[in-house]
C-alpha cells in the first residue's frame, strides 16, 4: 500500500487466484454490441468465472485489474469515464464517486439476482439510498493473535497493543485510515472524525505505539501470520481466516471499541458504453452459484447470502470469515473525507512512519 495517500486495503488480492488482465485502452470496439469492459480489484473475480460468463453469454469480458482504489478512481477521473462498464470501488470511495455524480443510478429490475444479497449490507451509509452500488465480497478489521504466543482474554481492545510487553512485536496494516481508525476508536472517536484535535491527538497516541511496531504490511499478511513473522497486531479478518487453515494457532478478536468494516461493491460508472451488457455481468456474478465458487476461489467473505449457505459448514460457520449479526453491530463503514481533512491525515501519517 502507498503511504503518503490512503489504500484501502490496496494489494490484498495480490496472493490471489489468477486473473485474465486485457490492457482496456484504446477500446477500439465500444460501439460493438457484444463486449462489457470490467475493472476491478486484483484477484476479486477468477478467471473462470469471467470464461463462464462469455461462454453462457456470448459477451466478450474486455478485463483490467487495479491494486489499489486510488488508482482507479484517478484513472476514472481523468477523462470522464475511459470506457468502462463496471468497476468494483470500496465503500468509502462509493461515497466519493456517487457525490461527485461519478456513478449511474442502479435499474434493479435488471439486477434479477439481487434478491440473493445479504440486507445487512445494503443501505450502508455510504450508499444509504443502496441506489449505485452492489456489494460483492466485504470484511473488516481486528486484533490477531498467535495462540502459541500470547493469551487471547488480554487482547480485547486495541488499546491492548499499546501493551510494552509489545515491544517490536506488532504487525500493523500498511493504511492510514485503517492505522488512524485504530487509534481514533481506542480514544471513544469515530472511525470518519473530521475534528482536527481529535486526529492529533491519534497522531501523538499512534506516535507512543511505534515502539511496539515491528512490521507494516499489507501484500504480505497472510505469510506473516502463518510463518510466524509476527505473532499479534492488525488484520483483515479474511486473511486471518486463511492463516488458520495453514497455522491452527492463528486467533482473531473483535476489539471492544469497534472496527472498521470495508465492502467491495459493483458499481456502472455514469457513460459506460455498454451498460446492459454491465448489468448482464453483475447479475450472472450475483447467481447463488457463481457467488459460490467465487467465494471458495478467494476466500473472502461474500456478501451472497443464497451463496453462503452453499458454502462448506466449516466456512460458513467461521466465527472468523462470518461473525454474527451482533459483532457486526459495533462495526463502521469508512466514509469518504473533505480534502482538507484528507490532507491533515496524510501529513500525520508521512510523520508517523518517517518516526517508526
């Protein structure tokens, strides 16, 4: 992940399955009947599930990948749109796009398979009318632990970390609204505080955590906590959901003060050229079936709930990949933020990692 602009959890995907990538530009057939242009996230949507979709379709999946929102957003803003059909922005940047008018209002009577999605995703705030996004895969944010190690009843809160028993122990997540949320809901504030003071006074709390950092990492979370390279700190609770299929003693809290939760959505960018044909794409994706295999492929949550009670016992029933209802309760979606306040964040965060 970048360090000096917020990634939402930028190249997690970047272990992921293998992704059929067509560079999209130029489009020398936009007028072509049969062609949906896709961009999403690295490693979201298999192969397979793009082949299936041509093959029962007869539409030809023009497919580009980003590592990281930032990315695409700048490369959707440069020339209003450069051609594409769908992209896959996370929460926070649904909440950007669709105030800057960047983002078509959803027909749902062509979105047949929506019926299928999980209600507790749809409405979220930042999306509150669910009139221009589609969720597709989403997780959150939390404390793991290595059982081997460390006791888990002494790591509730994220205010634990801040434990000097911790010393160069830590694996934080290599994102500044992920590391300031963490420290903004330790001290009773929001995951989206806007107060000048309050983000200071994360800054200065973050700043007396560096000596317990060991590790910032975001592409690499996973190897981390299986092999063992750091035994506690910030995960996504997907990727610790596949640690512990390769290391047993991989443990994941939700802390006491709240956490962040992201959700990947599916969105048609107003002037897409071929918007029945991006319609036609997210429905087959929202087929029970095809959600399935795509959340066994990936192994992240998915936002299906007719897929989910497909799923093997064993991942439908993680307390970790799926916490119930009432853990998600103390959850917050990350919004989008003004500029300034975007600038007083980046400069913390350029301070705080020069000092670590």
């Amino acid at each position: 992940m970048k360090i000096k602009l917020s990634s939402w959890r930028a190249p997690r995907f970047l272990w992921g399955v293998a992704i059929h990538s067509l560079l999209l530009s130029p489009f020398s057939a936009f007028a072509a009947e049969h062609i949906v242009n896709v961009y999403a996230w690295t490693g979201e949507i298999p192969e397979f599930a793009v082949r299936q979709f041509e093959k029962e379709t007869g539409i030809k999946v023009n497919f580009s990948t980003y590592e990281n929102n930032e990315i695409m957003y700048a490369k959707m803003r440069a020339s209003d749109n450069p051609g594409y059909d769908v992209v896959i922005p996370t929460s926070y940047f649904v909440d950007r796009m669709r105030k800057q008018d960047m983002l078509e209002r959803l027909d749902m009577s062509k979105l047949s398979n929506s019926k299928n999605l999980d209600p507790t995703f749809r409405h979220a705030t930042y999306d509150p009318e669910a009139a221009f996004s589609i969720p597709h895969i989403w997780g959150l944010t939390g404390i793991f632990y290595n059982n081997h190690y460390y006791n888990g009843k002494t790591l509730k809160r994220w205010g634990s970390l801040w434990d000097k028993r911790f010393h160069n122990q830590l694996m934080l997540i290599d994102d500044m609204r992920e590391v300031f949320s963490m420290a903004l809901l330790s001290l009773g504030y929001s995951a989206n505080d806007e107060n000048p003071e309050h983000i200071q006074a994360a800054f200065l709390k973050l700043k007396t955590l560096m000596s317990n950092v060991k590790v910032f990492s975001s592409d690499t979370l996973i190897s981390i906590m299986i092999d063992e390279d750091a035994n506690v700190g910030m995960a996504w609770n997907g990727d610790a959901y596949k640690a512990t299929l390769e290391n047993p003693e991989v443990r994941f809290i939700f802390p006491e003060e709240g956490f962040v939760i992201w959700v990947d959505n599916f969105v048609i960018p107003k002037n897409a050229p071929h918007k029945d044909n991006g319609y036609a794409f997210i429905n087959f994706l929202l087929r029970a079936d095809v959600a399935r295999e795509v959340a066994l492929s990936i192994k992240f949550p998915t936002a299906n709930v007719a897929a989910r009670k497909q799923l093997p016992k064993e991942m439908r029933d993680s307390p970790i990949a799926y916490p119930s209802r009432d853990v998600l309760k103390h959850g917050q979606y990350l919004l989008d933020l003004s500029p300034d306040t975007l600038a007083i964040y980046e400069k913390y965060w350029e301070e705080l990692k020069i000092s670590g």
